[in-house]
C-alpha cells in the first residue's frame, strides 16, 4: 500500500453489497480496503464465511466501532440496512470521514415520503440535506469534492437512466411513465426469506410489492428534476429466477411530434456524450441483463411503435455492480476528483 | 380401450406442445392416442427420443400420411409450426376428422393482419372463417359441436383472460392497453437456436420482438369483440431463464370511475362464474407463475394505483397447458359436450 | 366421498413433503384427504400459505391433535423431521390409525446407528420393530396389510433400487461401493437456510456432509440383506441447482466374471419384474432426472468399463415424488392390497 | 499501446473459449488483443453478436489468414475445435509466432490414444512432441520460454490438480482412482445441440459419455508421470444446470497407512506452494463452484473415511477460467517469463 493509497472500510461486509465492494475494490489501484465490518460476525475471519476470498483476504471482520474505524480509515461505505446508515452516518461525518453510502436513507429530500414508502421514520432533514444524490451520469457533477454521498437504488438508477434525457427534452409525456421492472434475486440481499428459498423462485417468476415500492418516490423525485414538474410513475418490481441483473422496460407516450428509435439513439447518445458506463444500443438493438453482468455498465435501447405513438425504453444493469457497489464505487471516483471509470473497467462476464 | 373411447392422432409429437399432449391426454379418461406423427422422425419409438415416456409410449411415429390416420383416429391435434396447419387441415376436415390447432394459421380472421405479422400467406379465407377461436372462457360456447378449433396462442390466452373482462365493463380504457409479457423457454419450441441455447439464456433475462410479435394482433381481435370496436395495444414478449410460465403484467387507464382492488375480483369472479381453470385472487394476493405450473388453470390478480388511477393486472399460465396442449383438449371437451375440465384437474406442481 | 374412501391426514402439510403428499393424494381415486396439519400455521386456509391449491383445497390446516385426527381420518401420514415423527407415531398407533411415516425416526433398526448419523436418541426398540421399511420394489411384500411403515429415505431409495440386484446376485464386490449422489435443492425442505438461499445456490454445485450424511446406514442395512453380511459404503451427496430429482452414479467392482450392459439390463429387468415404476434402461441409454420429473419412476442405467472392470450404475428419481411423497402412497397401495400404482401413474413433466 | 505490449491473436473468437480470452485479455497489462478472428463470421463488427462487448471493442472480425495474422500479432491463441488446431498451427511456428493452443490436438503424446478417444486422426508426431502440456501448477517449468504451448482440457485441469501430489506421493492407490465429473453448460460450446437447448437441461441433471470421455487418457498420461507407471482412470462427466463451474469428486483408496484430512492439506499445499491459483482449503472445509466463479483458482478439499480407508478429494475450477482461457494466459505469462498470475487476479464473482 504506497502512502498515496486511499483506506477504505465496509461496513457491512457480510451482504451481497459488501462482498461486492470488496470484489471491486480489490481491482481498484488507488484504494485498500482496510477494514471490512459486520456486527453480527466480529472476529471472524471473513474468509471463513466467504471461501471465494480464501487468501485473497486474510483478515478478521471488525466490528462496528466508529474509533477503530476512524484509526484504520478515510472513507467508509455503509452497505447498511435503512434505518441503520442513519445512525451511523452522522457520527462518522463528524469525525471528518468521507462516506458512502448504499442504503435508502438519505435519497428522499422529503421526509414525508420518506415515513410513507420506507415505514420508518427519516433521517434529521440537515443530514439528508447535506448528502449528495449520486446518480453519475445525470448528477455526477455535484458529487465532485463532497464528503457524503447517497448511492442510488438498483431499480432507481436503471430507470432514471433510461427516461431522464427523454422527459428532459420533453419527448415523452412524464405521465404517461409505466416502469416494469425485473430484478435477479441478489437484490433481496443475503437475509433468509421465503421468498428468497430456491426451491420457491427457481423455475419461478412473480411481481411483488405491486405500487408501493420504496423505490417510486426515488425515481419521482429524480424525474421531476428533468422535467420541472413533479413526475408520478406506475412502477411494477417483479423477481427473476437468476442471481444478477435488473431490466427496466418503461413505456411512454409521446406527446407532441413522434420520434424515430434512431432520433432516440442520438439524443441519449448526446446527453451521454464521455460517460464510459452508459452504452446506448443502436435502433433495433435492445441489451440483455447478461450483456451486462458483473460490470459497471448501464445499456439502453429503443422501440418506437408507430401503431400507438408510444416509445418502450429498456435499460439493463448489474443490480450489484451499477446498482451498487460499482456505482459506489464511481461516486468515490468523482468525489475525488479522480477519472470516474478508475478500477471499474470490467468487461462483462459471458456467458 | 373401450368402444366409446375417443382416438386421436397427434401431428407434431416431437415438438414441446406435442409432448405434452400426449403426456396429458395419458390421463384422459375418455381419450386414447393411437398414432403420435413425426414427419422427421417417423418410424422410430417415440421412446427412444423421449426416454421419458419410456414403458408408456412403446409404439413408433407415423409419418404424415392422411390415409393412415383417417384410418386410426377420430381426432387430430396439429402441433405444427404456421405454415403447415394451413397446409394439412383441409385435408383431414375433408375426411371427417375433427381438427384442433395450435398453430397460429387460423386465429385471425383478417388475412392481412396474418400477411403482416406472421411475414406468411394466409390460409383461404373459407378455411379461417370455419375455424372457432377456442379461447374456452370467453367464447367457448361456440366450440360445442363445432369440429374445427383453432387453439389460442399462450400469450395471447393470459392476456385475453386478464383483459376481457375489464374491457367489455367498460372499466378500463382500451386505447390504453400495454401488456409487459414474459414467458419461460419452452415458448421458443424445440428447434434449436442461440436464443434457446442455455448459456445464453440462463442468468439472463431478455425482451424480443418489441412491437412485432404475432400474438399482438390476436389479443386485440379478442378485446375488440370485448370493446365493440378495434382496439390497439402495446405488447412487449421477454423471456425468462425458466421452462414454463408465462405472466402478464398489464396496465390500463380507468377512464371513468375508479375501481377498487375489491370490484376488480368481483367483476371477474362473477365473468368467470362456473369456470374452473381461472382462478381470480382475492384484492392484495398476486400470482406467480410455478403457482400454476403443470396445470390447466388461469390466475389473475389486481392492484390499483390510487396515485395513477392506473390499474395493474397480472395473469399466469403454464403455457405449454392453458397456453397449448391443456386448453386444446379442454377445446376438445367442450366440443364434444363433455366437462371442460374432463382429464384436466392437475393441481400445479409445488415446488 | 363415497363410504369406501379412505380417509388421510397429513401431519406436517406445509412442508414440500406434505404439499406433494396433497398434490398426489389428490388424483387418488380411493383416498381422500379429510385434514391438513400443521403445529406452526394451525387455524389458517392452507390456501393462503400455498396458493397453488386455490380452489383445490378451501380447508384450514389442523392442529396437531390426536383426538380431532382420530375422529377424521383412517391413515395418517407423518411428514415430519426426525426426532418428531417418533414422539407422534405410538399415539397414532394406539388409537387404531394406519401410520405413513416418511421421517428417519423408524428406518435404522440399529438404535446405536441411530444415534450416531442422526445425533439423537433412537426411537423406543419395539416401536422400532414393529415399522416396516416400504422400499416398495424390493421389501414390498413385508408391507402387506401392516399398519405401520417407515418410507425410505430419498437418496436411499434411489441407491437401493440400483444397487440391490446386483450385490444379491453376487456381480459387483459389495466392499467397493461409492455412490456419488445428486439432489435437487427441494430435498433440503422448505426451512430456511444459507445453503437452500437462492443466490447461494443458483449458479453454483457443491458437496455436503461428505462421510456424514444419515442415509449412509440406510443404504448398508438394505445392501447388507442384498449380500447376505455387512456392507459398508462410500457415500458423497451434492446439490444440485434445482428443484426436484436425484441422480445417483454409483461405482462398483465385479470381482468374478465381467458382465456386458446388456447382462445388467437384463438382471435388473427380471428383478424388477411386474413392478411398474422401475424402469431398466435399454444398453446404451442413461436416465437423465428430468426424464422422472413429477413422477413416481425409478429410472436406472449401466456403463461397464473393459478397461478397469468396473461397472457404472445410475438411477434417478424425483426426490418428492418416489423419494419422499409417491412411495408413501405406493406403501399405503400395498398396506390396503391395492394396485401399488394406483393413482400414481403420472407421466413425467417434460420439459 | 506501448512498444513493449505483446500482440495477440484469437483464433476462435466467436466461441466460448475466445470471447473469454477477449475478457480476461482486455485487463492484462502486457498484452493487447490486436486480432480476433472467426472463420464463419469476418468481416462483421465483433460487437454486433456480441453485444457486451460493445464500445469494449469496435474491430471487425478478420478471416483465418495466416499472412494477415503474421502482421498483426506476436501471438496467437488457437481456440478451435479439434481437428483444426492441427492443420493452423503448424503454418503460424513457422512464422515465428508462438501458439498457445486451447483444443486437445496436442494434448497426447501417444498418437493411437488420440485416435482411440477422439475418432480423428492425430497430428503429427513431430509437432505433437514439440508442444508442452502446460498444466501450470505441476508442469509450469517447462513452458518457459516455448513457443508452443497445449492447453490443458478443462475437466482434466481439474482433476489432475487434484490427484497428483497424492498419486506422486503414493498415498492413494493408482489403480483405485475414480472420477464423478460435472460441469456446467458452457464447456458444451457456443455450438447448438440439443442437449445444450435451454428447456432439455434447465431443471435436469444428467451423465453423458460414460467411460468415453476424450479427456480420460489426458487425465491418465499426467497421472502416469506422478505414478511412475500407467495410470487407468474411471472417468464420469455430468452437465449440470448452470452455466461455468466444474467440480471433481474423486475416490480413491489407501493402499498403505492412512492419513487424515489434515495431513493430505499438508501434503498439497507443500506441492502447490508459491502456486497462487491452487487453494488447498482446511481441513473440514470442501470448495464449491461458485467460490471459483469468473476467476482462474482451482480449490481442493479432502475427506477420509475411517470405515473405508478411502479419501474423497474434491477439486473446482471454472471451466472458462482456469479450465482454459485463463490457463492460456497463465501459460503465455509463464512462457514469457513474466508472473505468472499477470493480469489473472481477478477475484471470484460471489454471488
């Protein structure tokens, strides 16, 4: 580690989130991972409960204590619960680490919908004030030098990247907007539940938590920002029998004059313009979540039907990756200044 | 085989939808299969390339031959691709033979509809006009007696169950139609191709034929019988890396009065009065597709947006049995007189 | 219910044993099941909990109440862990009910045995010799008219039914027996675990209890009546990403003559004579699990090596079906003197 | 590219095996992928039937041209199937170039075997001897500084790693070793068939080509040189519904004193030591697929039986990686005198 290296902590390490920091970071040339944190499992070798880092990691999990933390490193990930990242963030700020974090609980500027869609009560309005919403490609200017960073939801950052140049430009109707989204099942985390069991989704496809996903308001709340006007959208969160991968086909009515896929193409191609992780699909080509799988990239693909006048949008990411800990990890990228794809060029995984 | 058994002949019995009739109709009480037709295959054991019906089936394929199965049986299902059912019904229709098929040739009754989407000629008029569209729930009055049936597409049949109600209440606008469809692998048939290879398609999830496939212009030939007037809609197929299954996730405006979860199960419940294979959930339960996995039967649930006014309605099926062979022996029950359900009372494999 | 049903309860229905005992009694045309039963989940529609039975069961599951069993039902049948079905087994037996039990609790007569693969204290001797082990096609006959039976193991009985002709008929060196076995993921049960957790499983083989697993004495005691003294063998289990099946691919010497395949085949078909769900697999053709999918078939095949003289056997089975839920109705067939395949001659789901 | 960067070619681009190398190559610091070629389909954009590669790489696919090829690389990586490798690779050493070949045309150095197990008539003798077999961790030192290069089977890889020290060491009887493969989808090819269609293999298990397999004699001839004399192997694969990851179980006898776990990871770590990609784990501890997922590792785990004497080894590789295209890099890399883990350390994709 050369005295340039930036030391990271996770906490959290024990989730799918976590783990795949440590996958990612493990990549990374200007950052080590210095202590990897689990409250439920201090003192265990991390290797031991996760075989696939056998010697890659040799440490034991830390547990969550913000002065040993705050000796061993200078910026933190919460790859926490909502609900937990609230409590813990306000003290490691204060401690002047840099922190980023994964959960829900700093992405609604209004506490209001946070109470309605989390079910829980929201974080002191002046820390969620302070935290940066980091969606890179749309946001990412605002990450720049900022100390606290709220990392998008899976669901969120696959839809607003696939309708925000659209709404922005005004060539869809922003209500009209119907999101259906399908996500790999390592989005409900490594916790037990039924729903989760193999034997359950295995040869398996269900819809659940069919208009009350916390995830709506996000979007909302990010789409009302390119349209100037507050945005409501019908969105339908639905498991697929795979571990990874989340595909948002969103459709839209076109209010004033019809556009072309290709005319779509160039338009998102343009707003787009030097964002490495954002492949907009030439027209009639539309991305499979396997085209993604393991990377940091966000695909994007049109079909405009003449017969009704509505544009269906598909994006396609890894949950895990730009969903998650990849974009997290391009959050810290931007917040130090440092190029945003830096230890984040991997080519998908296929097949 | 009693002198009162049924004997039928199955064209197309190395493809999925053939397999599964014979698997079905195995346990038909008043249905004997006594030839199983291959035109590539003929004259091997069926057995040898289906080990699974080893010690059931021991008998050969026949070929394609009129004469023969004139000779052997009194019904024929035709499992054959588009493009061949057009080619052999008159035929058998000539020689007495009741025909149920499940190809796509005879479900639209506009010629130029089947021209455009099915890239085909279209079989002659006089033949597509004798053919009853077998949707069993909707218009399965008109199969008694009739002896030419033309099958149901399986998209086509979860999203006609699921809408047909609706639209013909008047509930729900049909100009505002977008059914998100997706189906298991099964769907793709037999025949080999890179879209159906596994590493392709396991831990993948994929849309295809945006705006293109060929059950769109049969839903909306059905919901225009429901809505008195033509109706055009958005239909996106994707597949899922599983078998079987296909769900429908459907979104529609309320043009007038809001409907509650509640009225939605009401109306169907009462629509579907006396059929046993759709089953209509109670408000807040939502099926999913291996809840109907090797069965007959048709779930359908409701959830409305008090946000959007939009009501979303989810169906599944097992498509290789509501969605092909088990609706075509309920097509052959109804037209002989007997219980629909007659051979067809599968409770779904769990799990 | 005509007065000649029998009538059946289910202890233990919401576990995938007793909801595949549910799916299967179902078709049964001589039984009837009065009550499903439940300690966690009594008082609620089993519907609720496994909506695929809507509308096929509309009751609420039982209480685990002895009385209230008594007074509904004829045969019970104990889907229950181990260590449980011992506790509920002598009641039952007491109170004139036929008793099913598809649990480890009466298969060891070996109490020692017992205690030491299932780290429990062994059922009381004399309840233990008073259950019959119902490995159908090899003990059948013990089963007959016997009011209490212990139903195999799953992998159990798929190494049995493979390796039993031939350890009797003296081919193979009984000292030489490794059995590499394979499950899907349902054998694990419906309680929730890290290793039945989808993410953990999908995409990913592993090995477990190796030298450890409790079907180990299982298999010795039967081969041990095979050979005529004590057998001891070697055996490894693995899961599988799926839900239903298990292939065992069992290794053996043949210490006199070398037999060809077709020798094999034909021993095993004269075994296994008039036994309907064993099938012997021509020479040359090996079963595949999904070729007994959601059936009640045994499925084995043979590859004898001239170059090392060893012989490969493999069986497979549907682990709910002829593992666990089908064999205790074929028990209870052959308890009563009925058909044993009566109501059981499902033809497997393919694909 | 800087002048020091070692150019490579691809032959076979459009199989598994080289989109792989394209992936693995794209992050190695020494080497850049100059040509890919594909004899069925140059003259189109890599990216178009390979769409996750897109913006990744923007090159055309070139024809199999052997002038062409010269000009553009140092290197090339032969990843075709056998049977061509024989007929390219002499005409590329002859131009200089060094050739790391992916197929098994000169895996054996006994031309009758080669006949025998692949039905094909061998390459020539003189060629056959000239190239290694580079099994990194047990051949490794050979490689260094050879210009051609055979890489090893992805089953035998597997197997061998995890039966040589112990055969060399004589605490396992040669002549006892048998070998329960399975593998996931992708080592069948990007090739159709029908038993790599998606519906035939998701949700089945299935065993193919008992006692034929053409790795079988690879596995024997590495095993001979660790025996000091001929080596005869029972060999069974598997497919497994997945798509990378191979596991070997893998029994053998004891012919002298027996050890315990703890002495065989004893034993195989002094073997592998200073090997980066083999992973003895503890004893108690046995790997599984995933732990090795996207990454070149190879991990081994052991359990003895003290009722049999037998030891059961489990080994795991991804058949992508470490089962070829990472070996052939580990073997370029070695070849070269560089690191051998050079561009390899990726960390296994979990979950």
């Amino acid at each position: 580690m050369s005295h340039s290296t930036l030391r990271a902590a996770i906490v959290g390490s024990t989730g799918y989130g976590g783990v795949e920091l440590i996958r990612l970071l493990h990549a990374h040339p200007n950052v080590t991972v210095t202590s990897v944190i689990s409250s439920s499992s201090a003192g265990a070798p991390i290797a031991e409960g996760f075989p696939h880092l056998t010697e890659i990691r040799t440490d034991t999990l830390d547990g969550v204590d913000p002065e040993l933390i705050r000796s061993k490193a200078d910026v933190v990930f919460l790859a926490t619960p909502h609900g937990v990242s609230m409590k813990l963030a306000p003290e490691f700020l204060a401690a002047g680490l840099k922190i980023i974090d994964l959960s829900g609980d700093f992405r609604l500027k209004d506490g209001e919908a946070y109470r309605k869609w989390y079910k829980h009560e929201p974080a002191e309005a002046a820390q969620v004030e302070q935290a940066v919403y980091g969606l890179c490609e749309v946001f990412g200017k605002e990450a720049a030098g900022r100390p606290f960073i709220s990392n998008p939801g899976c669901y969120a950052t696959a839809a607003i990247l696939g309708l925000f140049p659209a709404v922005e430009a005004g060539w869809i109707d922003s209500d009209s907007l119907i999101i259906d989204a399908k996500s790999g099942v390592s989005g409900a985390g490594r916790g037990l539940s039924l729903s989760a069991h193999f034997s359950e989704i295995n040869e398996n496809f269900k819809a659940y938590k069919l208009n009350k996903h916390q995830h709506t308001p996000e979007i909302e709340q990010a789409l009302a920002r390119a349209a100037g006007r507050p945005v409501t959208v019908t969105f339908t969160p639905h498991l697929v029998p795979m571990t990874r991968g989340i595909m948002c086909t969103m459709y839209a009515a076109q209010p004033g004059k019809r556009r072309s896929d290709a005319e779509f193409v160039e338009l998102y191609r343009k707003f787009y313009e030097g964002r490495s992780f954002v492949r907009v699909r030439h027209a009639g080509q539309w991305p499979a979540t396997k085209e993604v799988w393991g990377s940091n990239y966000c695909d994007i693909g049109f079909s405009n039907d003449e017969r009704t006048g509505r544009v269906t949008i598909i994006s396609v990411i890894d949950n895990l990756v730009k969903g998650a800990a990849g974009q997290a990890i391009q959050n810290l990228n931007l917040s130090m200044g440092w190029e945003e794809t830096l230890g984040l060029q991997f080519t998908p995984a296929y097949p």
